[in-house]
C-alpha cells in the first residue's frame, strides 16, 4: 500500500533573521549529509588599512578561525572545516565577522560560502 502513502514531511529549519543565509542552510540540510556536517566554510572582510586588515586577522586566529590575508585590497579571508553550517552556528558567526568590521575604518563583511559536501 506504499503507492498511496505520505511522505514524510521535512522538518522546518528557524530562521536565522538573514534570508540569504537561511536559503544557503535550506540547501545543506537537503544534501546527505545534513546541514549538521561540519563543512569548509570560509568568511570574507574588508578594510582600508593594513593595520585594520591585522587586527581582523588577529581576532579572528584568537576566535579559532585560519586566516589568509588578501593580496589585492586590504582584508581576511578566514576558514575553518570543523563546525556545521546551520542555524545555530550562522547567526553569531555572522555577528562575529559583522562585529569585526564594524572595528576597523572602512570595513565591510562581505559574506561567506560553504562547502555542499
């Protein structure tokens, strides 16, 4: 009698408060590995000075985060692989690298990306 049964229905995931980030999780947690996987997920932040470009770097390494500093233009790029990409971990690694930022002249988070596994 399976022709007639129901699927199971997906649990709905909360919102992070950021559309684009709860879109990004919504195709995680489609993958088969979950959106509970830790994943290659990488942060990018921008500044206009090299002083301030350090000082991200630095707050970033402290916060467990490996950092490569951009050639062109002033700024981090920062990675980890050991943490999920989800609705817990988003919100305040957003405000994390927001925060940053927001302490440097000239900052501007520009997003991240994260592996599909």
């Amino acid at each position: 009698m399976g022709f007639f049964s129901r699927k199971p229905q997906s649990q709905a995931i909360p919102s992070t408060g950021h559309p684009g980030d709860d879109q990004l999780i919504g195709i995680f947690a489609k993958t088969a590995t979950g959106k509970d996987a830790p994943r290659d997920w990488v942060h990018y932040v921008y500044c206009d000075t090299d002083e301030g470009a350090a000082s991200m770097e630095e707050a970033a390494v402290s916060a467990g985060w490996t950092v490569r500093r951009l050639i062109t233009g002033e700024g981090i790029r920062a990675s980890r692989a050991d943490l999920p990409v989800n609705d817990t971990t988003v919100p305040p690694t957003r405000a994390f690298f927001e925060g940053l930022a927001a302490s440097v002249p000239g900052g501007d988070y520009d997003g991240w990306e994260a592996a599909s596994n």
